[in-house]
C-alpha cells in the first residue's frame, strides 16, 4: 500500500500563497479586526454588537465560532483605515441551501453607503456552489471605496438560513489567498 499511489499531485500537501507580513507585532491573538499592511480581517463572531435573536455556533467554518443571523437581525462591526482607498470587501458565509423555496440573501453597509444585496443562493452542483462546499465557504466580494478614518460595516440577514463565518476588507487588488487571517500570532 502505497500513501501517494502513482505520484500523484492530489496527494502533494496544499501550496497555498503566503498572506502575513512582517508588519504585525501583536504578542497576543487579537479578539478586534485584525490590520494588516493591506487589510483589515474579522471573525463573525468578534462583532461590537448584534440583534437580538444572533447564536454563535461553536466548531462551525473556519472561524470554528461561526454566527447564525436571524432573518432581520444584523451584526455590526467597528474599524479603522489609514488612508482613503478601494477595497474588495469579502464576506465568507457558511455554503447552505434554502430549505423553504426561498433566496439566502443578506446586505453590507459600510457607513452611510447604500447596502449591497448579496445572494448566496446558487444552482444546485454549479461549479460555484461545489467551490463553496469544498472550501467550506461561500466567498462574496463587494467592492467599496473608504476614507481614512472610523468605519461601521453592518451585515444584516434579509433571509433566514444566513450564517456568517469571516470578513475581510482587501486593499490589494487581485489578492490569491485560501484563509481569511483573522488571528495571527506574531513572535
């Protein structure tokens, strides 16, 4: 018996882009939107406030304490950037399907800008709705554009069966990357 018949690359460890920069000098994890030289990265569950009716859902996602959203309830999240730019705001919800018929939608707001419907219904077996099974998550982008300053982003759950696992704001055009880092721990 062989641990990797015919030398096959599915077999090979996971070559996945390196994220992290020397930049970061936290002794400790973080329990706030982590900064980065080029983004700024959260856990769901580490919001500054939530409806009412929001359950954190322990060993759940990436974040292993994903939150689930009533339909109607919003979670709210406080940051700052260092300068104004574009961004690509990535939400990474928990991959389900609609058990009612229904849609699987939710908005972000950042500040006083106009929310942004995202959908995560998809075709049953379309290659995005396999991606996101596979990864665990499903990945939205949402491109923004911030001022220097205090920000508020809001999700908020327009349907039921919305969980939130991660987010992240990019400021890095066309970033590759497989985790969101929300914790690091530095040396």
């Amino acid at each position: 018996m062989n641990m990797m018949p015919r030398d096959l690359y599915v077999f090979y460890p996971p070559t996945l882009p390196y994220f992290g920069d020397d930049t970061v000098t936290s002794a400790q994890y973080t329990r706030k939107p982590l900064s980065l030289q080029d983004a700024i990265a959260c856990q769901a569950a580490d919001y500054d406030s939530a409806s009412q009716g929001c359950q954190r859902i322990q060993m759940l996602g990436h974040s292993m304490q994903a939150v689930s959203i009533p339909k109607g309830g919003e979670l709210i999240y406080h940051f700052t950037t260092q300068e104004a730019n574009d961004a690509t705001l990535y939400t990474a919800m928990i991959p389900t399907q609609p058990n009612d018929r229904g849609d699987l939608r939710y908005s972000v707001q950042i500040d006083d800008q106009p929310a942004v419907i995202i959908s995560l219904k998809e075709k049953y077996r379309s290659d995005y709705w396999k991606q996101s099974v596979l990864r665990g998550q499903a990945l939205k982008q949402t491109p923004v554009r911030l001022d220097k300053g205090d920000h508020t982003l809001r999700i908020k759950a327009l349907d039921h069966h919305i969980i939130c696992d991660q987010w992240m704001l990019d400021f890095k055009k066309g970033r590759q990357f497989y985790v969101i880092p929300a914790e690091m721990k530095q040396e």
